[in-house]
C-alpha cells in the first residue's frame, strides 16, 4: 500500500513564491493586490506592504489607467494562461514615477475563495535594447548593402559612359557623352558640362541637363575647382567660398575640374538652390566627382590632343581655315553627293587684288593680318554646310551645296561687297585691306567634273582681274 501524499506547508508555497524568478504579483477578481513576492517590490520599488490591498491599475502608467480595468474585467470573464512574449507592448510604473517596458504572463488560480489572477512581471528593458540595437545593426547593414548597390551602379555607369568616351572622335561628342551620364551620375541633380573651346576666352556650356538655369559662360579664374585642381564643394563648411559663377542663392554645389597634362579642358558642375534638395548621399557624390576628375579628364584629353591633330591635318594653320589637302577631297565627295541628288553646285574661287604689293608694302606681318582676317569673315559669312577653304597664298576657294549659278554670283557679290566694306572700316594702318576679285563656277553646267569646275572658275577670275578686279564673274552656261 503507497503511503498517502502529504500536503506541502503553506511555508513551502512561501518559499516558492519568493524563489520565482521573476516578481509576482496576484489579484482577485476585483482587481485588489492580494499577495507579491520579493522581487516584486525589488521590480517595481513598492514594499508589499505598501502594494496588498491597492488596485492593480496603481501599477499601470497614468496614460493607460482608465482603460486598463475593462481588459482587466475581459480576463477574469475568459481566464486562461497567456505567456510571455505574446506581442503587446507593456509598460509598468515604479514607485518613483518612471516608466518601464515589461513582460507579463498570466496564470488563472480558481480556488474555494474565488479566482485569482497570478501575473509573473519581467523588466523587459535589456530585452528591448537588444531588439532596438538589432534593428539597428539592421538597418545600418541594409543601408551599406544600399549604398554598395548604388555604388555599383556608379562604377557601372561611369565605366559605360568611359568606354563610350573613348570611342568619340570630336569634343563635342565627348561633351554630350558627359552631359548623358553626369545627368543619372548624380543623381537627377541640375548640372553641366562647361568646355574651354579654342576659340573662346572662357568656358561656354556644352551641354545641360535637371534644367540647370543660368547656364551663361565664365571665365576659368571663376570657378575654385579649376584654380586648385581638386573638386570643390559648396555645403556646410563655413570656410568654403562659393565660386563666382553661380547664382548667389546656391545652397549646395560640387564643381568637378576635367584638367590633363596641365591644360584645363573643363568643369562639371551640379548645384541647387536648397540644401532639402541637396542628394541625400553626399560622400558618394564627393567620391564619384573623384572618379569623375581622374576617368574623364584623360579621356577629354586624348580626344582633344586627336582633335588637335586632325586639325593640324586639314586646317590651315594661320586662317584656321580648310586646306588644299581636305579641300580636293571635300570637293569629290560634294560632287558625287550633288549627281546622286541631281543638285546643282558652286564653286567661287577668289583671289586677294594687288596681294603682293600689300605685302611688299606692309611686310609679311601685315600680309598676315589680312589674311587671318579674311579667313573669320569667311568662315562667319558662309553657311555650315559650304567648304571653305585656302587653295594657296592669297587664293580661297567656298564650295557652295545645292546652289545655282545665279545664287553663287549672288552670294560671293554680297562677300566681295561686306569684305570690301570692313576693309575700309578696320582701322589701323593696315587700311584699306585689299579687296576680292572672284570667279564662280557651276555644275553641271560650267562642268561635270573637279578638274573642269576649277578651271572654269579659275577663267571667271581671270575675267574679274581683267575688267578691273574687286568684282565677280561667273562663268556662262556650256552650249
């Protein structure tokens, strides 16, 4: 026969109590303390003589007080066991006044006196530190793996826009290039590409983009990426000066200088009116401007070192104008273009009157002058599509697409007229420049080929020098 169990003591439930882990607190139906251990009061900094008898809600935050006995009510209707970590966010109030987070589980105790409520608190502090710190390191792993993305996504683009940068042949597509990638390398930010041409004093916009306003030319000396080589940026640094070429209003700036060999080629350049539009990631645009300065800028260098030398190739190195080299072969390609079209062409031929007495007059520096001059004008007074060009000393040669002889008389008139014109007016005492003698051509009815064309624009000039020079002949129709 098994011996009967014994009972435990009522000291053996003290003892019980006081050894949970956790503070105990239990009420009754009413929601009246009725009992709590030691580490209750060590918790919530109430002796248990002070919390037998109160209501519960003396433990609640004043915020949630007056709502806390309907849930309180909904327990003791429908009373089950409810762990901890069950989602809800609690807090509890110290003696002192302070808050504090906690974990609660409920346990119902029915007994012959009524049912009871047993509630086991946590100091759930150190636990929501370390989800707050989790979230944390969370949130500062998903903003590396953003910013590496978007690094990524820089280099990229960066290594696309390069790749294609070296592959242009002129200056200019380069500068369109730069003004295609700067506009998503930076974010969506207004901007530019700024490009010191040969023949300007400062640098002129070659191309924008966000609708950057005003996009006028300026002078190297005011941009500070340029005087000091690095990239300049405009921002919270106090000593920071802003570069005299933009607005006065500009709240954020970063100027990206495009300088290789020593020669400045340019500057890129993004700015805003107001630091809420600044981008967010600003050490990413300062590193990007970096590697902007060091990819681009020996990339522009070489294409203008190419253009430069392609130039030297078929340019005229004193009128800056064609030479007889692109010329003959500009000429072919012209030609063939008008008979596939069936257009008309002119060629005008013209000559300097009296040259050599002007320069024998005036020296070679003189001489010089005159033709350097005439080279401008002609290159401001034709249309993009002529050729223009210097045959030799002082002759000159406009090939004129899609025109017909009475237009190119026309044309070379108004020319001799505005030449003769400004060599009145030109002041010095080089004046008056020598006027134009010129002798126009047409296909197909002066000739169907180079060589014909030439030679019977050569005789109109002929004719011009004969009838007194400082006028135009054109050649008549072939019968």
């Amino acid at each position: 026969m098994e011996p009967p169990i014994q009972r435990p003591s009522p000291d053996f439930y003290a003892e019980l109590l006081e050894a949970a882990p956790d503070g105990i607190v239990v009420v009754d139906d009413r929601g009246t303390i009725r009992l709590t251990n030691r580490k209750a009061e060590l918790l919530l900094g109430w002796t248990r003589e002070e919390l037998v008898g109160k209501p519960l809600e003396t433990l609640v935050p004043l915020r949630a007080r007056a709502g806390h006995p309907q849930h309180r009510d909904g327990y003791v209707r429908d009373p089950r066991n409810r762990p901890m970590g069950t989602g809800l966010e609690l807090t509890a109030l110290r003696a002192d006044g302070t808050e504090f987070p906690v974990d609660i589980s409920l346990s119902p105790l029915v007994t012959d006196e009524g049912t009871f409520v047993s509630a086991a608190v946590r100091d759930a502090s150190d636990r929501k530190r370390k989800e707050q710190e989790l979230r944390d390191a969370n949130a500062q792993l998903q903003s590396a793996v953003m910013d590496l993305e978007a690094r990524s996504r820089d280099m990229s683009a960066l290594s696309r826009a390069s790749q294609v940068l070296q592959s242009c042949a002129r200056l200019d597509e380069a500068m369109q290039v730069i003004a295609r990638a700067g506009a998503g390398l930076f974010e969506g930010v207004p901007g530019g590409v700024f490009a010191i041409l040969p023949d300007h004093d400062g640098l002129v916009p070659a191309a924008t983009w966000g609708g950057l306003s005003p996009a006028e030319p300026f002078r190297a000396e005011d941009c500070w990426a340029l005087r000091t080589g690095q990239v300049h940026q405009l921002g919270n640094d106090a000593l920071t000066l802003p570069c005299p070429h933009m607005p006065s209003d500009t709240a954020w700036s970063v100027c990206v200088p495009l300088i290789a060999q020593n020669e400045a080629i340019g500057v890129v350049h993004v700015r805003v009116a107001s630091h809420d539009d600044a981008p967010p990631a600003l050490h990413r645009i300062e590193e990007l401007a970096n590697l902007v300065r060091d990819q681009w800028s020996l990339t522009l260098a070489n294409i203008r070192l190419r253009d430069t030398l392609r130039d030297q190739s078929i340019r005229d190195a004193l009128t800056g104008l064609f030479n007889r080299r692109f010329l003959d072969e500009s000429f072919d390609r012209e030609l063939e273009r008008a008979r596939r079209r069936k257009q008309q062409l002119c060629v005008a031929v013209m000559d300097l009157d009296h040259f050599k007495l002007f320069n024998d007059t005036y020296g070679h520096h003189g001489g010089d002058v005159v033709l350097r001059n005439l080279g401008r004008f002609l290159l401001e007074s034709t249309r993009g599509e002529d050729v223009v060009a210097r045959f030799g000393g002082e002759e000159f040669v406009v090939i004129m697409p899609d025109t017909s002889l009475a237009d190119g008389i026309s044309r070379a008139q108004h020319l001799a007229a505005e030449w003769q014109r400004r060599g009145e007016t030109a002041g010095g005492v080089l004046q008056p420049f020598p006027t134009l003698s010129i002798g126009v051509a047409e296909y197909p009815s002066s000739g169907d080929g180079k060589r014909d064309l030439f030679a019977a624009a050569d005789a109109a000039l002929y004719e011009a020098k004969a009838q007194g020079r400082n006028r135009v002949v054109g050649t008549p129709a072939s019968a």
